[in-house]
C-alpha cells in the first residue's frame, strides 16, 4: 500500500473511533438524564435527532473505504457468504415486528411529548432474543464479515466488532439497572452476540422472564 493508503486508513480510524465515543456518549443515560434537566422541551425530539445525528456522522466514513483489495469470495465461498448475509437480511426483517419501530427511530417519544431519559419501550424477547442477546450485532456481524474486504473494509470491521462488544456492555449495565435479577438470569442463559447451541431459552422461560419484567423496556 502507498503512504496515502496507510494516511487514509489511519484518518478512518480516527473518524471510527470519534463516532463511537459520540454515539456512546449521547445514548448513556448521563447525557441523557443532563439534556432532559436543561432543556425539557426539547426531550421528545431527542431520539430522533439522536439517530438523524448518527447516520448523518457516517457519510464521511464512506470517503475513505478506497483502498487496496485484500480478498474477494469466490465460487463456493461466494455463494456460502453471500447466503449468510441473505440469512442475516431476512433475520432483520423477521424480528422488525418484535421492535417497536415508532420507539426506536424516536417518533413515539415525540408525539406523546415524552420528556424522560428511558425510551418508553418495554421489554421482549423474539425467537432471536433466545439464542443471542444482541440479535441485531450478532446479524450485523454476519452481514459485515461476509463482505469482499479491501483494507479499509477489514479495519471498519474489526472497529464495528469491538463497538458491538463494548456497545453492548454498556447498554446491559443500562438494561441490568431497568431489570435486575430478571436481566441478570437472561444473561446467565444467553450468550451477547454469538449463539451457543448449549445456550438458550425456551418459548415458554422466555414468556416467563418477559412476565416477570413487565412492565418494562426492550433490550436490543
């Protein structure tokens, strides 16, 4: 690679690295419960904007993802990888129904004029949330890892990964604090973000715990 690659690939970095902290930042309950203290009025437009914000900060990343290819999937690695990432799309689109989508972008909190720092989401497990905590990481990471991989591809996925495993710890503390020991027994019969064939609940403890947390938020 030039000293141009290598210049890129470190400015990527930086710029990965700054959306985090503020992403992270600004989902924490600290910021949160900060904003809703000074500026009540505008609380229920404080998700959306969150999001508006996040996707907006993105589009700089992609200025920077031409660089020199590391390898492309070919023949039956082509056809297995682009399978896996056809299952994870799917996989979105199966769990959509077990989100509250109005909740997530930030259109409830806006129309019912919700001025608290916890999103007014309750909590559930879909058929995914049996197998792995994070279902949406955990399909992030297949749809990521099963991409043709220049240089700057392969460093914006190994940063998305270690995000996903810090992200996610972070959100549990957050999800620990709403829920308690019914989030601490979820915890302990689920992995984060791969599944585990030997580690899972079935529909009916999944129904339990869900029972025993209501009413409550949602855990992503």
């Amino acid at each position: 690679m030039t000293e141009s690659d290598w210049r890129n690939l470190l400015l990527l970095s930086f710029f990965w690295l700054g959306y985090f902290i503020v992403h992270s930042a600004l989902a924490s309950l600290r910021v949160k419960h900060w904003f809703a203290l000074r500026y009540p009025q505008r609380m229920p437009c404080y998700r959306l904007g969150f999001n508006v914000l996040a996707l907006l900060t993105l589009l700089p990343l992609f200025w920077l993802f031409d660089s020199p290819a590391l390898w492309a999937w070919r023949g039956i690695g082509a056809w297995l990888s682009n399978g896996l990432a056809l299952a994870a799309l799917i996989g979105f689109a199966a769990t959509l129904n077990d989100y509250d989508g109005q909740v997530f972008i930030g259109l409830r909190q806006l129309k019912e004029r919700t001025r608290r720092a916890e999103d007014p989401e309750r909590f559930q497990l879909s058929p995914l949330h049996r197998y792995v905590r994070h279902p949406w990481y955990f399909l992030s990471l297949v749809l990521i890892w099963t991409r043709d991989m220049n240089a700057a591809m392969l460093l914006s996925c190994v940063m998305m990964t270690i995000y996903f495993i810090i992200g996610s710890r972070l959100e549990e503390k957050k999800l620990v604090a709403a829920y308690g020991n019914c989030y601490r027994r979820y915890m302990e019969r689920v992995p984060g973000l791969l599944p585990l064939p030997w580690k899972s609940l079935s529909a009916k403890e999944a129904a339990e715990l869900v029972e025993a947390a209501a009413p409550t938020r949602h855990s992503s």
